[in-house]
C-alpha cells in the first residue's frame, strides 16, 4: 500500500514540474529554477530505486528528467554573472524540452493526457 501512497505523490510532483516548466517557459524567469530542482529532487526522492511496475516503467524517463536537469545545472554554472549567452540559452532550452517531453511520456504512461 505504501508504494501506491508513493506513487500518487509522485504524480503530484510530477504536476508540479508540468506548473513549473510551463511558467518558465512562459515567463523565462531563471529564478524558478531554484523550485524546479526541488521538484526533481522530491521525484528522484520517490521514484529511485523502486522495484514497482509502475516506477520501472518510468525509471528510463525519470532517468531523462535527473540527467538533463543536471546538465542545465551545469551549464547555468558555467555563465559569467548569471547571464546567459546564446549558446547557453539554446542549451537550456534544449534541456528544458527534454524534460517535458519526458514527464509528458510518464504522464501518458498514467494515462493522464
């Protein structure tokens, strides 16, 4: 029964990650990424190292979501005070829509779209 209760919280977060990037992309505020990696942490919280059919379907996507936030991290870190160039925003970018076609296939595996 837990893992229902961990399962559903993790569809909560993975709510809130749709909310957070669809404000990013609305608003370009980089400022939410701050809440975008305490959304991701909570999911990596609540979905790693489960042995759930409902996580191990999931895990290749979870897997997209951690790699390619890291990545964003790291290339965030990499500009020179806080602005980010035109390479860097064309990284981020990319790395932004990874993430969403990821949590959108999780989504659809739930048959939430």
């Amino acid at each position: 029964m837990e893992e229902n209760t961990e399962l559903t919280a993790f569809i909560g977060q993975l709510a809130e990650l749709n909310r957070e990037l669809v404000e990013i992309f609305h608003t370009g505020n980089a400022g939410l990424f701050t809440d975008l990696n305490r959304t991701i942490k909570e999911m990596y919280r609540l979905q790693h190292g489960k042995e759930d059919d409902a996580f191990m379907t999931i895990g290749p996507d979870c897997e997209v979501i951690y790699r390619n936030f890291d990545m964003l991290v790291a290339v965030l870190r990499t500009t020179e005070n806080g602005e980010i160039d035109r390479g860097a925003q064309t990284a981020v970018n990319k790395f932004l829509h990874n993430i969403t076609d990821a949590a959108c296939n999780i989504a659809a595996i739930f048959g939430l779209v």
